[in-house]
C-alpha cells in the first residue's frame, strides 16, 4: 500500500474524531431552540442568508463547548462505557489538539452570529458556551447541583435566536428561556437514574450515585415537571401563541408529568427510558406548536 492511500483512512479517521468531538447531532436541539426563539421574537426578519449564518454560528459555539467540555473530562470519560471511546478519552487526539479546535470554533461562532445577527445575541452565546465549560463542567466532579447549574446555558438558546430578531431581552423571551430550563431536568435526572452505574464508576456525584435509592431522583423528576406543566402554558396568556398551542402543551406537560411521577413510583430503567423517550419528542413539539400558532 503506498504512503498516500495510507494516510488518506487516517485522516479521514481523525475528521471523524473532529467531528465526533463538536458533537453535531446533540447540537441539532440547541441549533433548533435558537431558531424557534428567533421565530417567536417580535422582531425584524433577518433574512434566510443571516438566519442561516445565525444558525450555523450558534452551532459553531455549541460544538466549541462539547469539544472543550470533552478536553476537561477526558480522564473521567475514559472510565465510563459509555464515552470511552470519546476522541479524547480514547486518546486518538492530542488534549492540545482539543483546545485549539473548541477554541477556534467557538471564535468562530462568535464572529459569525456578529456578522449575521448583532453583538447582543454574540454576547448571549458566548456566555452559554463560558457558563458550560468554566462552571458547569468543573462542578460536574463536585455536586450533583451541577444538573441544575447545567440548565442554564442548556436554556440560553431560544435567548440567542430572541436577542438575534429584536435585539432586546423582555420577558417573553425569559418564558421560553424557563420553559427550556425545566425541559432539560427531568431529561437529565432520566439519564442520570439509567446511567448511575458508570457515573458512579467515575466518580460523579450525580443524585443517583450518592442517594442510590432513587427516591430523590424521583421526586426531583417529578418536582421539576410539575413546574413545567404550568410555565409552559404561559405563551397564551402573554399572547405568544392561541389556543391551539395552550391545548397541545396542556396535553404534552400531562404526558410528561404522568411519566416522571410514574418513574418516581417505580424507579425501574424501563420508566426512566420512557421518560427521556418523552423528552426527546416533547421538546420539538412544543417549538413547532407554539410557532405554528403564532402564524
């Protein structure tokens, strides 16, 4: 095999890992809450070139932080199943490698959302990817508060895209900022509940690893739902959306609320898969909802 054919599976293999590392299809979420806040904003349209540009900036800073966030916690991901084999954890990329790449797309992002939208908006994303990597990702060896502290930048999407359109913040833009917050809890408390077993195995003081009966982990499950149930009715009354969505989100935050407190009776796997299953569908409905009512 010559020398050129040989390297060419090598580096295909190593833009794998680049990628692998910007995490684009968990990004998908955070691309599509920053439309559907642009979407709900009253603002001026951007135009499909600068709402593009938007977009693909904010995914830029996402994949910036999941590659940075990865850089920090190659050690404790090497030792869970299921991320040891993460370009960093396997060690296919060289931690310097990481940063210089998280780094440069991150920056890359930022200017980009600049040129496409405005500083505000930059300013927003910026501060979710510094939230994520230097607070969240360090706590995450800590506290199990880190969940909590985590949904914070996980919530700043619909910001950005709000901030994008008007270049203001006012309260409805916080609403879906809520909303999005306790989507994420329940979500992750699921994970958390089906995973314990490798969390613990890292050393993670996630809430099932250090109160294994799961009776915390319910509650809190059930606890944050019950929240969202009422928050995510919310854009009717503030004339964000009809009657349509108000209905349909009724419906959604009953579904989710009886599948946390199901989960939170009987603490098996099976429940908490079904409640990050519901998660999963609850969310892009929702956006789709509240922005199809709108029009």
């Amino acid at each position: 095999m010559s020398t050129d054919a040989a390297a060419l599976p090598a580096a295909t293999d190593r833009t794998r890992d680049y990628v692998a590392l910007a995490k684009p299809r968990l990004n998908m979420l955070v691309v599509a809450s920053t439309l559907a806040g642009y979407a709900m904003a009253d603002g001026e349209a951007l135009g499909f070139m600068r709402v593009a540009g938007l977009l693909l900036g904010t995914g830029l800073v996402a994949g910036g932080a999941s590659a940075l966030n990865q850089v920090m916690e190659r050690d404790l991901d090497a030792l869970m199943r299921r991320t040891r084999n993460r370009p960093m954890a396997a060690q296919r990329l060289h931690p310097l490698e990481g940063l210089l790449f998280g780094t440069a797309i991150t920056l890359a992002g930022v200017l980009l959302i600049i040129a496409s939208a405005n500083l505000l908006a930059a300013e927003v994303a910026f501060a979710t990817m510094l939230i994520y990597v230097a607070i969240y990702t360090p706590l995450k060896r800590r506290t199990s508060f880190s969940t909590v502290i985590g949904a914070i930048p996980g919530a700043l999407p619909p910001i950005i895209g709000w901030a994008a359109a008007s270049n203001e913040l006012p309260v409805k833009a916080w609403t879906l900022f809520g909303i999005l917050f306790l989507w994420q809890l329940p979500h992750f408390l699921a994970i958390a509940w089906m995973y314990r077993d490798d969390y613990a195995r890292a050393g993670y003081p996630m809430l099932p690893v250090i109160e294994p009966d799961g009776r915390s982990t319910g509650r809190q499950a059930v606890a944050y739902a019950a929240a969202l149930l009422p928050l995510s009715l919310a854009p009717t009354p503030l004339h964000m959306a009809g009657d349509v969505y108000f209905a349909g989100a009724l419906v959604l935050g009953i579904v989710s609320l009886w599948l946390a407190v199901t989960f939170a009776r009987s603490r098996a796997v099976r429940d908490a898969r079904r409640l990050f299953f519901a998660s999963l569908i609850y969310l892009p409905l929702i956006w789709a909802l509240m922005i199809a009512d709108k029009l």
